[in-house]
C-alpha cells in the first residue's frame, strides 16, 4: 500500500491522528522535504527519532541534483514509485496532499498506471492556517495562486488576479518572487498604495508573523524574512478601481439585452442587423492601424477601435445565446483550437522553419478539417464574395495561380497591363460608346493592376488607401494656400500649381 499523507501546515499538534500514526508505523516514510516545521522540531520529531535508522528518507536532494522542477518532480515521483512497488511505504508532503502539491499528481497517476494501491490521508492545508490568522471571513470566492506562475512581463494579467475575488498567493519564498508578485498586481491594476498582509508561517507558534503593507513594500526587507512558508492576502480590489475585463464587457452586453430593463435598440438587434456594423468596425480598425503607421494616430485610438470591433463579436455572442446556439465561450474554444490545431509547429513536432511552410501546412490542415464536406468544384469556390474588391481580386488571382494560371513573369503582366489599357482607350473613343464595354474594359485593367501588385508583394488594398491618403493631404494643403476664395473659379494652372506645391510639401 502506498499511503499518501499531509503534514499540515506546520503546526505538529494541527496534524490528525491518523496521519502521525501512519508516519509512526514503522513502515518506510519518504519525505518530500525534511524542511518543514511539523517534523522539524516537537513531539513528532522525538518520536520520528525512535525509529529504526533509515525508516525515514527526506528527498530534498533531488531538488540538488535536478535542473528543473519538472526534472525534480520525475526524479521524486520515480522513487516513490520504486519504494512502492517494494512493499507498504509512505510518502509525507506538506499541507493537504491534494492541494498545490505536483509530485502527488504524479505519483497517483503513475500508481494507477501501475496498479499499485493507495490512501490519501488528508491535513490542513496553509488555506486553513491564513484565514485563521486573518480571522477574515471570505463570503465569496478566494482565488489561491501559486506565486510562481505570475508573469510580471505578460501583456495580459491573469483573470484570477482581475476577478472581483480576494486573493491568496503561495510560494512567495524570497524577494525576487515578492518583486514579481508585486510588478504582476500593479499590472493587473492593484494600486501602489493597496494594502496586502504578507503571512509567515501562519499558523506556527512562535514563528508566525503577520503584516500588513502597501504594494510598493511588499519586496522589502523591512517586511519581514520570505521563506517556503510566505504567502500573501491581497483582497478583493474595488470594482470601482479593477480596470474592466472582457468577461465585463459579455455582463454590460448581457444587461445591455435583457428584455426587461435593456437598451431598446440593442434588444432589437439581430445577427442580420449587426451585419454592416461587423463591416464598418472593421474598416476603422484598418483606417486606425494606417493612422498609426503614418503618425497621425496614436495606440489609444487603435485600441479604442479595436474595442469596437470586440464589442460586435460579443454582440453577436450573445444573440446566438440567447437563441441557444453558442456563447462567447465557444466562440474562444474554437478559435483557440483551431489555433492550436494549425500551428502544429508549435504545439506539435512539425518543422516549419519560414512563413511559406507554415502556409502550406496551414492550408492542408484547413482543407483536411473538411474531413467530408463535398469537394469544391473550382478552385474559386470558397473565395469570401463579401471581401472589399481589390482584396476579392487579389485572393481569385491567386487560388488561379495555384493551379498554374499564371504569366511568366513581371514584364508580361506590364505588357498585359498595357494591352488593357490599349482596349480601355478603344472603346473610350468608339463613335458610339457602350458603358457596358467600357465598364468591362475598365475591370480588366484594375484586375491586371491587381496581379502587377501581386507580383511586387504589394497589397493593392493598401496602396490604393494610402495614395487616397496623399491624396486627401495634398487636396487639404490646396484648400489652405487659397482659403477664402472660390474654389470653383480656380484655373486648371492653378490646380497643377497647388498640387506641385503640396507634394513638394510633402518633403
């Protein structure tokens, strides 16, 4: 039998019956860590003496010899393992055995894979000994955190640390782990001046040590000394105060649609209503990304925009909720597995070493989660009609390409160009004109124009945007050099005038 138990805490005379009786048994004990104070010192440490030399093991050299947690944690797991497979043994980690505790983890799978039998003897946990010495009730969630898996440097804080819930972080054994912890919180909004308690060995006598400090102290020295046995309480920070999150903005949308005290308009809206709204917002995030990369906008205007454009997929989330279709977490679960699922050069063992390689795979893996659906007639089938023209004529240009439809090079496609625009010319001067005709001739030259972009790597969308860029500036620096008079009654010499003068502006 391999028997599992928790040293509680800390605090030998917190640790139930059944578990000192176990660790007393005589039979073989492996400690996760000698470095814990329930058999450190006291009652249990005299009768833990008394035992046969060798009965207990501290495995504390592994964490010596491994070069990783996840190398430590395999080597601990091994030996438990092979003690258990040997005859009735008992491994002692601190706490509860079944709360933050990895080799545990590791141990009842691998046991299990092994068929070797087990017992889990439960402890108090430090959860048990911080809200003891708190003495604060905690009326609504707690979210307890390993300390370790803060990220000071990420571009987004954990939902844990902007939900409206306390906060009980572990593991804050040194200051290096405090300043993190601290960088992380303010980060996430918690302000400078937001007061936390910083617990050392809660729950031990003689050794427990309580604080409260602001955030900005809380890798001091003057906080006291970080050890295994730190955590710290941060409570629930005011709604007032935590910066709003995406799931916020799924609770206003949600209000925003209830039937009874909603917004009118928003009840009203559908899936089919919405439509151009999907299109516009889209289209002023591509006007703010232009703004940017020209210096005329700033990053809070692209990410104004881009909240728009957030707050029509969670409008849309919310209509197919409540028609019982999907919910906003579908929409995330989807996209995050199609992420996954396509990028098997990183989450995989695929090698994808440039961008060209990973399009191909991209491609083959999207024509595969077809699995079954009918086979596209055409090449052309699938393209999005919805897309702006210019962005439609690129993509049917180049589902042809990938079939071989394609000139030899640049200077055939200039050639063709010409030819258009040769044709445009003829119909132009037809004595009768044909709108018609023209209006052909005239897509056949902005299609050739397309695949002339195509082959310089150009994004005809783009370019046509930013040339209407220039232009409007230029029109604008007209309209200043003659403001005040008539720009209607200006000379064709003066217009070219202006012009050159705005370009020239320009540089």
């Amino acid at each position: 039998m391999l028997t599992i138990l928790g040293l509680g805490y800390g605090d030998a005379d917190a640790l139930p019956a059944r578990n000192a009786a176990a660790l007393c048994s005589g039979v073989p004990v492996l400690l996760r860590t000698a470095r814990h104070p329930t058999v450190e010192t006291g009652s249990l440490r005299v009768l833990l003496d008394a035992l046969p030399p060798g009965t207990v093991s501290a495995l504390d050299e592994e964490y010596e010899c491994g070069a990783s947690f996840d190398e430590t944690y395999a080597a601990i797991t091994a030996r438990v393992i092979s003690a258990a497979e040997m005859g009735d043994v008992v491994y002692a980690v601190p706490g509860h055995p079944l709360w933050g505790e990895t080799t545990v983890a590791l141990v009842l799978e691998e046991a299990k894979r092994r068929g070797i039998p087990t017992c889990v003897l439960s402890a108090p946990s430090f959860v048990d000994a911080c809200l003891e010495a708190l003495r604060m009730p905690i009326p609504t969630n707690l979210h307890v955190l390993d300390a370790h898996t803060l990220d000071a440097s990420a571009a987004t804080a954990p939902p844990e640390l902007r939900a409206s819930a306390p906060i009980l972080l572990y593991q804050v054994h040194s200051r290096a782990v405090a300043s993190e912890t601290k960088l992380a919180l303010m980060n996430a909004g918690f302000p400078d001046d937001f007061v936390v308690t910083v617990l050392h060995a809660a729950g031990i006598a003689g050794q427990e040590d309580i604080r409260t400090v602001p955030l900005f102290a809380l890798d001091r020295a003057d906080t006291g000394s970080h050890s295994h046995l730190t955590s710290v309480f941060i409570p629930a920070l005011p709604s007032e105060t935590r910066p709003p999150s995406y799931y916020d903005l799924v609770k206003v949308m949600a209000r925003l649609r209830d039937k009874t005290t909603g917004c009118p308009w928003d009840i009203k809206q559908s899936h089919i209503s919405l439509k151009k709204y999907v299109i516009e917002e889209a289209y002023e995030v591509v006007e703010a990304i232009d703004a940017l990369e020209s210096g005329d906008g700033t990053p809070e205007a692209l990410a104004d925009e881009l909240g728009d454009l957030l707050l029509q997929v969670v409008f849309h989330a919310q209509v197919a909720k409540e028609a019982g279709d999907f919910d906003e977490a579908d929409v995330c679960r989807a996209i995050v597995e199609k992420l996954i699922r396509r990028h098997p050069h990183i989450f995989g063992d695929v090698v994808a070493n440039d961008a060209e390689t990973v399009l191909t795979n991209w491609n083959a893996i999207k024509q595969a989660e077809r699995g079954n659906a009918p086979k596209p007639v055409s090449v052309l089938d699938g393209v999005n009609k919805s897309l702006p023209a210019l962005s439609l004529a690129l993509e049917t240009s180049r589902r042809a390409v990938k079939v071989g439809f394609e000139w030899e090079n640049l200077d055939a496609v200039l050639a063709k160009l010409d030819e258009e625009i040769a044709e445009l010319r003829e119909e132009i001067a037809a004595p009768v004109q044909s709108v018609a005709r023209i209006e052909s001739e005239l897509g056949d030259v902005f299609f050739t124009l397309v695949n002339v972009a195509r082959h310089l790597g150009v994004e005809p969308e783009d370019a046509l945007r930013k040339q209407l860029t220039r232009f409007g500036a230029r029109f604008r620096f007209i309209e200043t050099k003659y403001a005040g008079q008539d720009l209607t009654a200006l000379s064709p010499g003066d217009w070219r005038e202006g012009w050159q003068k705005a370009k020239e502006n320009e540089s």
